[in-house]
C-alpha cells in the first residue's frame, strides 16, 4: 500500500501460517477474493509462494506478472506452457547472489530455515542426546554431526547444531567456506585434492571432476562411520544433486543415526533418499526427504519471503513507475524466466561482468588485472609446509628476533626483566585469543582496544632515553602496534553496530 498498490487477497490464504483474512482486512485497503481463479483474473501482479501450476499458467493474461519461488531443476513442462503465454514470469530463486540483490534473495531466506529445521528433525529421530553430559552412571559425550554443503542452509545447520551442543564437522568443496565454518565453531573436513575451489558463477558450488569426486567419497567414508547424524545440502543449480552418501556408507553408520538429506528436491545426496519420505535402512538408519521445510515454520517463512516480493516491488518502480526499463535491471533479468511469449531463463548464468579491460595491456585504475597464472606445485607445496608448520615457524621466527636484539642492542640489565614481561604477555594473549571462538573475535576487539589503550600510556612513559635502547625500542613498538589495533579495533566493531541499526528511512 504505501508503494501505491491496491491488495487482492485470497481468502485463508494466510491461514496455515496463523493469519486470518480479518487480520490482513484490518490493516486496510485489502480486498478479500473468494478463490484462487479470481485473483489470477483480476489481479496485475500476482505472488505465490510456490511453483506455478500449469492450470494457473493458462489463466495468465498478456499485462499480468506472476512472482513466484521455485526450483527449476526438471521443469521442462512448466517452460512449455509458460512459453504459451505472454505474461511477465519471474522466479526469486534465480536472483543473483550479489550485495544489491540481498533483500530479493528469497533463496536464502528459505535456506537459512531449512537449515534450522533440518537439525531439529533429525534431534526428534535421534535416540540418544546433542550435548554433552555427566550424571551419577557417568558421562554422555555428545553428539557427532557431519554438514555436507556449507551454504547458506549448511551454515544455519551447523550453528543449530552448535547450539544444541554437538560436535560439528563440516565440508564443502568451496575454498572461501573453509573460513565460514571455522567462525562458527565446526571443524572444518578438507578433501585431499589440491588445486580446486569448487565455486561458480555467484558463489554456488559447480560441478566437480572425477579426480575430485573420488577424493570426495574417500572422505566421506572415512568420516560417515563416527557420525551420529548427518545433514547433506550440496546442490548445482539447474542440475541434479550429485550422490555423495552411497549404500557402504549407510551401511558403516550405527543403528538409530538419521541422515537428512535437504538436495531431496533435485534427487537427493543419499542413495536411499525418497523425496517427502522417511526410510529406513536394513541397519536401522533413518534418511529424511523432506522437501518443505519452510512450510514447517508458515509464520517465519512467511514474513520472510513478504519482505523478498515487497522489496522486488520497490526495485521495479513501484506502482507509479512500474516495470518499463526496469526489466533490464542486473538483478532483476536474471530472475526474469518469462516475456512476452518467450523464454528469457538462461539456465546457465554468468558471472558479473568484471571491469573493463585495459586496451593498453597494461592494469591500472580502470581496467582489469590480467588472470593469474596457477601457481606451480612446488610453490602449492611450499604453502602446504607452511600452513602445516606455522607454529613452528612463529616460534622460530621470535626466537631468531630476540636473539637478534640481545646481540645487537645493548641492553642493561635492569631492563631484562621487562623484556621477559614483554615477552611473557605476548603468549599469554596469543593462546588467550587462540582459545576463543572464532565467532567471537570480532566483539572482543571491543575488550583489546581499552587493554591497548593502557598499553599506550605505559609506552610513552617509558619513551624517555636512548634511541637504540631496549627500553625504547619496545616503547615504540607497543605504541605503534597498540594504535593500530585501538583504530582498526574501533573501524571493525563500527561496521559490525551498523549491521543491527534498523533503517533510520521514514516509512
């Protein structure tokens, strides 16, 4: 309404997620129709939360526009009939997976619950605890979960798994979710294969290699047996999933584990997965097929893929400037499956067109970097010894530093003690920081920055003497190094108020 739109609503269309037509009457300027064939008459924009049926389909007039949200994995049907027709037909779950394009991404909206419900359904199967425990017979370790796919319903189920006290394990053939997961407090599950990064166009997974997908399933199963559940996500957009779970591997699991597998839509990332069922295996392994979840949780839901179609509405001009030009729009045109009685839907998308290139061959402000070569093994495998001996490395690296200022700066003896305090405080706060949840490190900037605040004032105070002293080189350092952290501190813990301050936009 405030954009300028009048409402036809369906009646009960609200009612399973908890609303009643006198609830979206009271609000006003909301007419209520009496079936569903009526507001596919009347009605110029019309949303529905699902597919398309081809009934409805039928029924679409050339102005109209239908929004809706759906997977386009095996709907060669439905394109048919959409081809008949001369609406405007766009999909939320094709949006692109860019900044702008957030508050559209209805796709991760439904994930993110999907995620949350996964993990609650499997807990309501398993027989056994999520958390750790003692009692008066002895301990109860907690439970073991295994998140295959670490998107954004991969995330949501490692942090409810999380919260419910498991110890969580997760993988993704995605380099950049390495970093993601490890925030979050799961141990990270790495494939040994080098070279590759699994990512496509818009940060989804793509398909992998045979190479690959052999080093994959050889972690899987040496994984899988110690697992008590197992929440499987990985999809390719348009294709279907890729089997990463197979029948050994069900069969290596003890009896009364449950696997849900969230690709059941596109197939399944189980061997034994039945979409919308619940199996068993012949060693008592429960594997879930729900396809819905978000059904689940109809008011959540609800409010949130509400707030995808409105914000949808304002990017296309809203009910004065609607449409138009705006069908051109980057985030609008991939979303687009169907015009004027053709079929726009590319179901291979392309990354964002990068900067231009420079016509010179040489990179600069304006033009794009050229692509970089892959590195050699030999440098693959130095980076590999690094990673793997970095504490060593750090060690012998500080030690070679303090040996270094102890034969080349003269230090009197009433200041070695001070540098054994120096020394002694710097691994004090490296385990102290090293032992906290990397989820947590971000608010703990907030702690450090008044601690370097302190740090600077007893720098200065000691600031006073020869240059090339011990006493002030240390000064010096401290008060360099402790700003640094206070205004990076203070830069970071900014942006991260920011993301809970609502819109200050009048409304």
């Amino acid at each position: 309404r405030r954009m300028g739109f009048s409402i036809l609503l369906e009646t009960s269309a609200g009612a399973s997620a908890g609303f009643s037509d006198e609830d979206y009457t009271r609000q006003g300027g909301v007419q209520v129709a009496e079936s569903s064939e009526e507001v596919l008459k009347q009605a110029d924009i019309i949303f529905k939360v699902s597919q398309p049926l081809l009934d409805e389909v039928q029924m679409l007039q050339g102005a109209q526009t239908l929004v809706g949200f759906w997977n386009m994995y095996d709907t060669e049907e439905l394109l048919a009939a959409l081809g008949q027709v001369s609406a405007n037909v766009l999909n939320l779950a094709s949006v692109p997976r860019v900044s702008r394009a957030q508050k559209l991404d209805a796709l991760t909206s439904m994930a993110n619950i999907a995620g949350y419900r996964a993990v609650l359904d499997a807990f309501q199967r398993f027989p056994r605890f999520s958390r750790a425990g003692s009692t008066a017979f002895g301990s109860v370790p907690p439970a073991k979960v295994f998140v295959i796919g670490a998107g954004v319903a991969g995330l949501s189920a490692i942090a409810t798994a999380h919260s419910l006290g498991c110890k969580v394990l997760a993988n993704d053939v995605r380099d950049a979710a390495r970093e993601q997961v490890e925030s979050m407090g799961a141990q990270f599950i790495a494939v040994d294969a080098q070279g590759i990064a699994g990512e496509g166009a818009g940060g989804y997974a793509t398909a992998m290699g045979e190479d690959f997908t052999r080093a994959q399933l050889a972690t899987y199963a040496r994984v899988v047996p110690d697992m008590d559940v197992i929440i499987t996500t990985a999809m390719i957009p348009n294709r279907s999933a890729p089997e990463l779970i197979t029948a050994e591997m069900v069969a290596s699991m003890r009896s009364g584990s449950v696997i849900v597998d969230l690709a059941a839509p596109t197939g399944g990332n189980c061997v034994y997965t039945e979409p919308n069922r619940a199996v068993l295996s012949p060693n008592g392994v429960t594997i879930v097929g729900e396809t819905n979840y978000a059904s689940q949780m109809a008011a959540q839901s609800s409010e949130m893929l509400g707030s995808n179609f409105t914000a949808l509405l304002e990017v296309l001009g809203g009910a004065s400037d609607f449409g138009g030009e705006r069908w051109e729009d980057p985030i609008v045109k991939p979303a687009l499956v169907a015009q004027a009685g053709q079929i726009v839907w590319d179901p291979n998308p392309r990354p964002p067109p990068g900067p231009p290139a420079d016509t010179n061959g040489v990179s600069g402000f304006g033009g794009a970097s050229p692509t970089p070569m892959p590195p050699p093994e030999e440098t693959n495998a130095i980076i590999a010894w690094i990673q793997e001996h970095k504490d060593e490395l750090a060690l012998g690296v500080g030690a070679a530093v303090v040996l270094g200022l102890g034969i080349a700066v003269d230090i009197p003896e009433a200041e070695v003690t001070h540098l054994g305090y120096f020394v002694l405080s710097c691994l004090i706060g490296n385990f102290t920081v090293a032992g906290v949840t990397p989820a947590l490190h971000t608010p703990l900037i907030s702690v450090t920055n008044a601690i370097s605040g302190i740090i600077v004032v007893g720098g200065m105070l000691q600031l006073s003497g020869p240059v090339l002293s011990a006493r002030v080189a240390c000064a010096l350092a401290a008060v360099f190094l402790s700003s640094v952290n206070i205004v990076g501190g203070f830069a970071v813990t900014a942006r991260m108020l920011e993301m809970f301050r609502e819109d200050a936009k009048p409304r």
